[in-house]
C-alpha cells in the first residue's frame, strides 16, 4: 500500500481532504445501478413510515417459513421469561421485598407470555389454513 493512502482503499474528496461518514456509506454501499424511488412516488412515502414492502403474492413456502420462524422466536421467547417469572415469584415471598414493585414486574413478564401465546396461537390458525388451502 503506497504510503499516506487510507486503508481501505478510498482516497478522500479533492478540497479539504476529509471524507465524511454518510459520503464513505454512500459511496460503498450504493449499487450505482440501483433506481432511488422520486419524491412524489408511493414507494418513497413508505419508506421513512416503517411499513415493509411485501410482495404481492407470498407463496405458500414462503408463508410457511415466515410462520416457523416467527415460532421459533415466540418460543425463545416462552423460554427465556419462564426462568424470570419464577425468579419474580420467589421474590414476593421473601421478607422485606417491594411487594408492588414485584407484582407489577410479575404482571408485565405474565403480559408479555401471553401475547408470546397468542402470537403462537395465531400462527397455528393462519398455519392451519394454509394447510388446508393446499389440500384443496
């Protein structure tokens, strides 16, 4: 490497010599033959609104995989509060211990397990469904 060049292989903007961060991502990161939405496109008002783009039409695979991994993390899920809970609960029954502090961090973790099992028990409604229109 030929000396006062940075590593990485750039070489600085010509006229004060620094690059700055967003200039370095962009430049590196930016496929020249990608296509920016324009500013007035739908697209580009769907970006800065957190909405993901989804594909018209999912296939059935793709739905599957979807579900089993929004399983997966459900039930990692199940599993890591299962241990807190019953930490909470031995806590509660120490003497000395802020029983409303403790109650309601046992109400929180209790609310989270069950929109984990809700979320478990949608997927296995819109898994049986699809099942169901493959078999049609």
């Amino acid at each position: 490497m030929a000396p006062g060049r940075p590593a990485g292989g750039f070489v600085p903007e010509e006229g004060n010599g620094n690059m700055t961060l967003a200039t370095a991502f962009c430049t590196f990161t930016s496929p020249p033959w990608r296509e920016w939405p324009s500013l007035g496109s739908e697209s580009f008002a769907r970006m800065g609104s957190g909405e993901r783009e989804e594909p018209e039409s999912e296939n059935e695979f793709a739905k599957l995989a979807r579900l089993v991994r929004s399983n997966d993390r459900l039930l990692k899920e199940l599993r890591a509060l299962r241990p807190r809970m019953v930490s909470a609960r031995a806590y509660l029954t120490e003497l000395g211990c802020h029983v409303e502090l403790g109650q309601m961090y046992l109400q929180r973790l209790q609310d989270r397990r069950s929109r984990a099992l809700s979320g478990l028990r949608a997927n296995r409604i819109e898994a049986r469904e699809l099942l169901a229109s493959l078999g049609d």
